[in-house]
C-alpha cells in the first residue's frame, strides 16, 4: 500500500489596521469583530459608527469598513502559504513587506480597496498561482465575476456581500 503526503499550507493574516481608531457606538471592536466573522454578510448593519475590521476563521478572512476609514489588503506567497496584509493605507504594506522581506512582491497595482459598506471574504489557499476574481451580487440579485490582475502571484476566492444601508453596490 502507497502512502500519500498532503502538503497542508499555514495561512497567515497580518492585520496592520488601528483597533484604537474604531469608534463603533453599539458593540465593543471585539463583538463587531466576532459578528463579522460569525454573520453573513448582512449582519454588518446592525454596527453604527466608524470601522475598519478583520476577521479570520481558519482559512476564511472577512474585511468590512465604514465609508470614513480605508482598508487595503494585499495577498503575498510564502513557502509555507499564503499572507494577506491588510492596512488603512498601501504604504504602511509595502514598508511591512520591506521589512518582512518580502518587498519584492509588492506593487501598487496588487493592492485591492475594501469597498465601504460591503463584506468581502477570502479564501486563503495554498496555490501557487495566480487566479483571482471577485464574484459580486447585485442588489437585483445577478452574479457576475470580476477578473483582477493578472499579474501576481497567489489566488484567492473573493466574495462581495452587500451591507449598505441600501444595499446597492456603489
């Protein structure tokens, strides 16, 4: 009998955003945080005031913002697998990438927005090539798939839940 080695990959999300910059009115950072990861996507209406949130479940990362605070992510490759960075601004990835050593990588183009009042969810898997899209439903209730870049380095499966107050995808 052969024996088989499943190689398992070690996500790593290094969330670079300010906690203390969260001024959330109805739920302390930590519940919010928990309600996003726990939540589909529309459970994110029930948080008033200003946020920049990640949440992480295994190999599943979720970000949501308020229109007043920018988010950014960046998904680099490692050995080991993949690493998401998230920050409120492109500079502070790319000078956490420089000094992490993985500055090569970086480009500003690579760089996605998280779009205010929506969730967006990743799937961090262990591959080593680069095939992402955005698949987003429209308040009409259509899919449709967005290509991203072509170049970059690690795929992802990014998902869009509207949690607008009106649910639109501005």
């Amino acid at each position: 009998m052969q024996q088989t080695s499943v190689h398992q990959y070690v996500e790593r999300v290094v969330d670079l955003t300010d906690p203390d910059a969260n001024q959330i009115l109805n739920f302390t950072t930590e519940d919010a945080r928990n309600l996003l990861r726990d939540q589909p996507g529309e459970a994110m209406l029930k948080v008033a005031g200003s946020f920049a949130l990640v949440a992480q479940a295994g190999k599943t990362v979720k970000m949501a913002r308020s229109l007043d605070r920018p988010m950014r992510y960046f998904l680099a490759k490692r050995s080991e697998g993949p690493m998401l960075i998230v920050a409120s601004r492109i500079d502070a990835i790319y000078d956490w990438l420089q000094r992490e050593g993985f500055g090569a990588q970086f480009h500003p183009s690579y760089t996605r927005m998280v779009p205010a009042h929506h969730v967006v969810e990743i799937q961090l898997m262990g591959i080593t090539y680069f095939s992402p899209f955005l698949e987003k439903t429209s308040s009409q209730g259509l899919k449709y798939v967005i290509p991203l870049s072509s170049s970059g380095i690690l795929a992802g499966l990014h998902v869009l839940h509207p949690c607008g107050p009106t649910g639109s995808d501005r």
